[in-house]
C-alpha cells in the first residue's frame, strides 16, 4: 500500500524566504519605496502630512499580515471578491456529504 508521509511544511518551501509570494514581495516593495520616496520629497512634514506619507507602507503591511486558514490579508480579500462578484463557485463538502438521500 502507497502511504506517503507529507511534511507539514511542504508549501512553505515554495515560498520566499518561507512566507513571501512573488505578488507579496511585489506589494511590499511599493508600498516601501512610494512611502520613501513621500518621506524624501516632504522636508520636514506636518504630523498630518506624515502621516499620509507613512500610508503606503502601513496599508501593504496590513494586507501582507498572516490570517489562520489564508496566507495572508490580501489573499483573503482576494477569495471574498471572487466569491461576491461570482467568478469562482465553492461547493460545500463536509463530514456529512455522503448522508445526502440522492445516494
């Protein structure tokens, strides 16, 4: 009988550095470089104005954050607007999905 063990870990080491995606390295870095560069072309900013340039780099911060069950903010945000706008149909299946009278 072919049982195969799988590490528990075997996704991880697909990723960047084990957590990042391309996509996450992609958002991380402008949201990096745009608050850089706000924070460089601002000499010496208001609170307010700091603020709004420390954006960028707190919002891709957020969307790269880890959640149970999804990879990250972004990737969650991602299924829900695909499931809400009607592009990707998930079918439920259960414990109980052979108790059904169709059978």
């Amino acid at each position: 009988m072919n049982q195969y063990l799988i590490p528990a870990n075997s996704k991880k080491s697909r990723l960047i550095v084990g957590f990042f995606t391309p996509r996450d390295l992609v958002v991380g870095l402008i949201g990096g470089l745009l608050t850089l560069v706000m924070l460089v072309a601002f000499n010496n900013p208001p609170f307010w104005l700091l603020l709004i340039a420390i954006m960028p780099l707190s919002i891709s911060v957020i969307l790269l954050f880890p959640v149970p069950n999804y990879h990250n903010v972004m990737q969650l945000l991602l299924n829900i607007f695909d499931y809400a706008v009607g592009r990707k149909k998930y079918y439920w299946k259960g414990w109980c999905v052979r108790d059904d009278a169709n059978e």
